[in-house]
C-alpha cells in the first residue's frame, strides 16, 4: 500500500464553468496572460486546457481503491450502525472493505495475506467521508429498548391533553427527580504531572463513600424549590444539616434512598412552597420510580390541585429536564468543592457531616435561571415541542422492535407468491435459447431463484469468498454474511449491507412477564381506580397469607395432631421424591405447603387440601 502524502493543499481549479468563462473573456477580447493572472492559474495550463477542451478529474495518478459511490454505501452503513450503538471498529472494517472489494471483483491493492484494507487506506477513508475514531460510553439495554417512539409520543400526547386542559403557565410546570452524593466523588479533576508517569494519584476520603440523597425541583421559569436530603439513618440528627441550603426539608432512611413514606412528606413539602390552587394547577413531571406510583401521594395530589405525569421508563437520560441540564453540572461542581475540601483538610476525611455543606456551594453555584429554561425546552416540554427528537434519535430502538408472527408469515408468503408469478410471467413470454432483459426479470439477493432449464437461464458458480469466512492472523473472524447469496445473474454489485448487515434482534427474547410501564397520567381517574384494583389484590393476597400463618399457628399450638415437623416420614431420598398428595397430586419435594399424614391410611396429604383444625388427622377417604 503506498504511503504518499500530499505537499500541499492545492485544489482542482479547472471546472466546467471556470472553463466557459475563460473562453467568454477571450471573445471579449482579453489575453490570455491577463486571464491567468487574474484567475491566479499558470499560464501553460489555461493555454493547454483551452487546447484540450477537457477539464481535470483529479490532482494525479492516487485514486482509492474502492470506487466513490461504492466508498459512500460504505460509509453511510458505518453511520448506520454507528447510530444504532453498535458502532464498527477500525479492525472489523479494514476486513469488510477488503471483502467488499472482493465479493464485487474491484481491482485493490489490499493485503491478500492478511485479508485487510491497510492503515492508509483507513485515514483516507476517514478524511474523505468525516468519520473518527471515537472512545463510546456504555449504554444499557434497557434505555435503548425504552427509548422509543412509541414510548415518547405516548407521554407528549399525555403532556398535550393537560395542556390543553389546565392552561398552565411556565411557572407552574415543575420537575423532580433524586440524585446521589457520595463522600468520594466518582469524577477527578485533572492535575498536572510529569509526562511518561505510568500512575498519577490523588487523594480521597476512602475507596468507597457513603451515599446521600439529594431531591432537586425546578420550574420552567428557573424558579427552584428548596431541595430536601435523605441521610441513611435510622433516627433524625440536625448536625448532619449543618450549613445546607436554606429551607432544606430534611428526611432520613435506613437505606439512604427516597420511598412511599418520604415521597409523600415531600409533597407536602412541595404544596407549600408552590401553594397549588383551583386558578393555578401545578404540573409535576416525575420518573416511573415505585415510589411515585402511591395511592396515598396520588390521592393527595388530587385534593390539593397537583397533576402528576410521569415519563417513559429508561428514557429520563433525555427527556427529563433535571437529568439533561442540570445534574450533570450539579454533580461536576460537587466534585470539585470535595476536591478543594480534601486539599485545605489535609489528613482528614470527608463524612457525612460536611455533605450537607459542600453540596449547599455546588447547588447554589449551578442553580440559576438560564439552566432550568433551557433543560426544559431540550427536552421539548416547555415550549411544548413534541418534534423534539427525530428518527436518528429511536434508531437504537429499532435493533430490539419485534414484529408480529402472523403479519412477518403474512407478508413472506405475499412476497414469494408475487415472486414466483414474475418468474412465471417472464419465462413463459420467452422463447428458448432467447435472452432475457435485466427489466423483465429481477431477483433479490435474499431470495433463492426456483429451478430453470439450462436452455432457459444459466446459472453462474457462486464466488468462493462469498462462500467462506475471512480470519485475520490475530483470530479475528468476520463471519460470512452471504451464506446462500450467489453471483448476481446481471453482474450487479454486491450491496454493503450483506457485508455488514444492522443488527437485528431475531428471536423474541424469553423475559418474566411483568406488568410494563408507560407515561401516566398519575393523578387521572383512570389510573387511580387501576392502582385501586391493584391495591385491593395485593390486600387480598397478603390476608390469605395472614390466614394460612394463623392456622400454623393454631396447629403448633394445639399440642396434637401430626404436622410435618413432627411427624416425618421416614424413608430414602427416592420415595419421598416419589411422594404426591392424594388430593391434587402435588409431589411432596416440589411443595411449598405443610402435609399432615393420615391416622388411618398412614397416607401424606397437603394441609391446603385437607379440612383439618386440630386434633387427630383422618383423611376424606379413611371417613368414607
């Protein structure tokens, strides 16, 4: 692969237009020295054009490899997956371009032994098309499949109808979420030091901190509402809140996190610093975290004229306002006020008793009026912008997006009938030993052709690097892709994306059906008579239990009968595998209720199946 780099950044000058404007000056009567001086091009050049009548095509004898129209289908799949967050690496396309060039019959200089493109042929590549490249931040599974279109035009159609029914003002539109404070920051600031030192250190309070949660508010308007703490403690102590913001509410924890009990303490919290009325509804938008899903903090919402929406799950990375513009800078400048601390501290550690103050100068620095309006019109709640993210936004979600069984069988068979009467139609149209155009008859890549006489169609062998996987001298496989693709019947070019097909997930994945969330309308009457219902099973459940323990307790306490404590059947560990209940059939390992045995037939029953009390035990079968 040839090394060359360029001396300098000259340009094509010559152009179709350039060259009819030259020659419309020399009609004009202008020389052609003047011209060239004028156009700032050698003399010998304009005069070796003007002979020619042709233009330049390029600055010299280097040309890519690859052709140009074939290098931008290369590149725009690289963005494809890119966008999809299942981004390329630099080594895993040096192979697909060197199989690229291949399966398409491209004359290339690429490396045949180690089946790669080569390194100059990358940077060129890069430069030409303004790819990098760059260092990806880990994102979960589970907020590339939530962050959907579906997901999101549910919650700005939710967002539009309280819109459009309450009237609400920018001030009225409130935010809430929790963050973390920890005593050791995850993020350092960056220090000086010598070049070539393998380890630079600096100090902290420990390996591990201790967490303190902090819930922040704020409006539309930039109006901020006095942020509450949450200590993980057992029992209140007002030295924690030493030097916080003033009007903190204060609320500890025995885990340090916010739950039901808080979540509605900080309503109240809440109602008496934005004083909610009939006039002057408040909207509070919130994550789907259990907490706020509360019949109690409902019900109390409703009374005192606060709406709650809530976002879609896995998506408050970019559509909750307190998370997109907000925490970020929060939690930089926590970092660096720890930082100062420790270095005017020397020797000593930071406890949660200096939280309280260090994070009062972070939030005080960061909380201002230009951050809270521009969060929330980034992320398209106010203004109400429900055009906010676009189809390059949702391209991970289309990696997970299942489709039905009965509409992909559906259209198959649509696309193998309409297939099979082209073939049909065309074949029977034309005569033997007849060619048949390109137009009349096109068949995809995907789709194996049916069987033709050789009088008909012949068919042409199928490439063996289509046919084969590629492995690099350091075990790198790209795997074959074109598994049953034959060599185009027209001589067509082989797309890029059978060399490098988006992923696309193939099975339905197999997860515990759980009840899914979605945006809310928290405080609507619907979803309060839902979490009625919901409530009332879940009590229902919990009595049944609350039953089932007391007759344990009955029994225990009797003194007689047989209970499976007591009484133990005495064999080997493959009869009581064998062991099942007379009454429902229900082996005896795989149980998770007590037995009793019987006085009479010595047989083993399910306490749930029987009807007995206390006392002796005599089954159904032994009283008939």
């Amino acid at each position: 692969m040839s090394r060359y780099k360029r001396k300098s950044d000259r340009k094509l000058v010559f152009t179709e237009e350039n060259l009819e404007d030259i020659k419309r000056k020399i009609t004009e009567g202008c020389s052609k020295r003047s011209i060239a001086r004028e156009m700032g091009i050698n003399e010998a050049t304009l005069r070796k054009r003007l002979k020619c009548g042709t233009i330049p095509k390029s600055l010299g004898r280097f040309r890519s490899d690859i052709p140009e129209n074939m290098e931008i289908e290369l590149a725009q799949q690289v963005r494809d997956l890119d966008s999809r967050f299942y981004g390329i690496t630099k080594k895993n396309l040096q192979i697909a371009a060197f199989k690229f060039a291949q399966v398409n019959n491209i004359q290339h200089r690429f490396n045949k032994i180690t089946k790669m493109a080569g390194p100059s042929w990358i940077k060129g590549f890069c430069h030409r098309h303004n790819i990098s490249l760059r260092q990806p931040e880990k994102c979960a599974m589970g907020r590339i499949m939530g962050f959907n279109k579906v997901q999101v035009n549910r919650f700005y159609e939710n967002l539009k109808i309280l819109y459009e029914k309450r009237k609400y003002i920018a001030s009225s539109v409130y935010n809430m979420d929790e963050t973390g404070l920890s005593t050791v920051p995850n993020k350092l600031p960056k220090v000086l030091s010598s070049k070539g030192k393998k380890l630079v250190g600096k100090v902290a309070s420990a390996d591990r901190g201790q967490l303190v949660t902090a819930v922040c508010c704020m409006s539309a308007t930039g109006t901020y509402i006095p942020p509450a703490m949450i200590f993980p403690r057992k029992r209140m102590k007002e030295e924690l809140f030493l030097n916080a913001p003033t009007g903190t509410y204060k609320m500890v924890s025995e885990s340090g996190f916010i739950n039901t009990e808080l979540f509605c303490q900080w309503l109240v919290h809440f109602k008496n610093c934005t004083k909610p009325s009939a006039e002057n509804p408040i909207l509070l938008i919130l994550d789907n975290h259990s907490s706020h899903r509360d019949l109690q903090a409902i019900q109390y919402c409703r009374e005192n004229h606060i709406d709650l929406l809530s976002l879609p799950p896995h998506a408050s990375h970019k559509m909750q306002p307190l998370d997109v513009g907000f925490f970020g800078p929060l939690k930089n400048s926590y970092s660096r006020e720890c930082d100062k601390w420790m270095t005017n501290n020397p020797g000593k550690v930071i406890t949660q008793i200096q939280v309280a103050g260090l994070f009062n100068i972070a939030y005080t620095t960061v909380a201002n009026i230009q951050k809270a309006e521009n969060s929330f019109k980034a992320t398209g709640i106010y203004p109400y912008n429900p055009d906010k993210f676009d189809d390059l936004d949702f391209a991970p979600s289309l990696v997970t997006d299942f489709p039905t069984s009965s509409n992909t069988n559906e259209n198959n068979v649509t696309e193998a009938m309409e297939q099979n009467v082209i073939i049909n139609t065309v074949l029977s149209n034309n005569q033997p030993n007849e060619e048949i155009s390109e137009a009349e008859l096109s068949i995809p890549l995907d789709i194996t052709p049916p069987p033709v006489s050789n009088d008909v169609m012949h068919v042409t062998p199928s490439l063996d690097i289509i046919n084969s996987e590629i492995v690099c001298e350091d075990g790198v496989v790209i795997p074959n892709t074109l598994q049953g693709v034959e060599e185009n019947y027209f001589n067509q070019s082989i797309p890029v994306s059978d060399i490098l097909p988006l992923p696309q997930i193939q099975d339905k994945p197999n997860r515990c059906k759980s009840r899914s969330q979605k945006s809310e309308i928290l405080s609507s009457t619907p979803f309060k008579n839902e979490l009625e219902e919901l409530v009332q099973a879940k009590t229902t459940k919990q009595e049944r239990k609350a039953d089932k323990m007391k007759r344990k307790l009955v029994v225990s306490s009797s003194g007689s009968g047989t209970s499976r404590k007591q009484q133990k059947k005495k064999h080997n560990d493959k009869d009581e595998k064998d062991v099942s209940c007379p009454g429902c059939g229900e082996l005896y390992s795989k149980s998770q209720d007590d037995w009793i045995k019987c006085s009479e037939c010595n047989k083993w029953w399910e306490e749930s199946c029987t009807t007995y009390v206390t006392g002796n035990f005599v089954c159904a079968s032994c009283e008939e």
